[in-house]
C-alpha cells in the first residue's frame, strides 16, 4: 500500500497540514480569533471532510491521513473562533 | 472520466480554493502582508505542488484542477508577500 506515490502524497500531506499548526497555537496561545474568519473556516472545513470522503472512495491513504488531521485543526480553529469571540 | 466520485473531489476542491480567495482580495486590496508568514505559506506552496505531483501520479482531475489553482493563489500571495512588505 505504501509505494513512491504515496510518500510523495504523505510528505505533501505532512506540509500543507504543517501550515495549520502556527495559526492553532497563535489562536490556543492568544485566546483571541478575532482576524480570522468563521464562514472562511466553516468553508474550508466542509471542503476538507468532501477531501477526505473523497480520499476514501478512491481508497488513497495519504488524503485520509491528511484530511483527517486537517479536518481535526480546522474544526479546532472553529471551536476557538465560538469560544473566544 | 467525471464520476460521482470526482464530483466530490470538484466540490471539494472548489471549497478549499475558494477559501483563499477572500485572503488574496484582502492582501491586494490592503497592500498589505505583514500578518502572513512567509515561511507557513512557502511550506504551504511546496506541499501543494506535491500534492499536485500526487494526483498527476494517482490520475485524478478533481486534484490536478483543484492543486494547479490553490498552487497560483499560494504563489500570489508570496508574490504579494515579497511585494508589500
């Protein structure tokens, strides 16, 4: 199951979710969401859960792996976004 | 080629993009980028162009389409970045 292709879909996963991970911990850290933007979050988090229904139908385990992380960081900037508003 | 199945994938990657536009409006309309980390958005950039290798390798269009135009926005905004600093 893991072969080139999927490293390579791994390593992308790994970065693009990499890039989530400041703007968690500036958000947890500052206790304030004040920039960012909840129909943006709330847009990108159901695009993230079609990715990774998406990932499931053509049985690709990098997109299931990271869109599930993903999914978890964008649902946590939302949960932040409505609870330090 | 177009299933119900790369509909999803469409779908999906219209929301993840579309999630970036208002930051590349924000960004050209202020002339502006002193909030946005050019390292998050530079690991960003190489994770999508893996991303896009991916699904060149796994032949999947909703990816290729949905990669190469999330890739021009994550350019933009760099360019920006390096511009309006």
């Amino acid at each position: 199951m893991i072969d080139n292709v999927e490293i390579i879909g791994l390593i992308a996963g790994v970065l693009t979710t990499a890039a989530f991970v400041p703007q968690v911990y500036k958000t947890w850290k500052s206790k304030s969401a004040e920039s960012l933007s909840l129909t943006m979050f709330l847009v990108f988090f159901v695009g993230i859960i079609l990715w990774l229904i998406y990932g499931i139908s053509i049985n690709s385990p990098a997109m299931i792996l990271a869109n599930s992380v993903t999914g978890l960081l964008a649902l946590l900037l939302i949960f932040f976004k409505l609870r330090y508003k």
